[in-house]
C-alpha cells in the first residue's frame, strides 16, 4: 500500500517514485537478532539506480534505529544489488547466499 511504502522507504521524494514501481515484498523479521529482505520490481530498468538510493537510506535508516535500540541485526552488513528492472536489499546473516537465491528466481 502507498501508507506501508512511503513508511518503508521513508522519505520525501517517495510520491514522484511510486508510480515507477511495480511491485514489492519485504520479508523482515525481529525473532533474534533483526533480518531483512526486500525486492522491488520496477516497471524500468532506467529506475533501478533511483530505487538503489532508496534502498540504501533504507538500511541506514535501520542500522540507526538499531544502534538506538540497542537491538542486534544485520543492517550494518546491507547489500544491495540491481538486476535490470529489480532491486534487491538484503540485510541477512549470508547476504551473498540470499542474493544468490533471488537472482536464481527471477531468472
């Protein structure tokens, strides 16, 4: 939803954006120490470096929030990588592994 992607990406230029993507999931988890994966479908590839900067204010947003709480994560180790129209965000114990499996499914 718009409400749950202006959150997630969190800033100010998300309204001009929106419209670029076409879908999205995110898979975050707090059981133990925090782990996230998000991919973003873009209905361009000449979107992909915009979508990257969300992406990376994204983890630097979470390993702030992290360090604040005093929470353990993975955020600190963020990876992100783009594969024509997709944007991959793992913040994952094995990130190499992770992006590995994504690039896999998406072919």
């Amino acid at each position: 939803s718009d409400d749950f992607l202006s959150d997630y990406l969190g800033l100010s230029g998300y309204p001009a954006f929106k419209d670029k993507i076409e879908e999205m999931a995110v898979y975050s988890s707090l059981g133990g120490a925090f782990c996230e994966l998000a991919v973003m479908k873009l209905y361009s590839a000449s979107d992909a470096q915009v979508g990257k900067l969300f992406f990376e204010r994204r983890a630097a947003e979470a390993e702030r929030a992290l360090k604040t709480a005093e929470i353990e994560g993975y955020a600190e180790n963020a990876r992100i990588e783009t594969r024509g129209n997709f944007v991959i965000l793992s913040m994952m114990p094995d990130n190499d592994a992770a992006i590995e499996k994504l690039k896999k499914a998406l072919g």
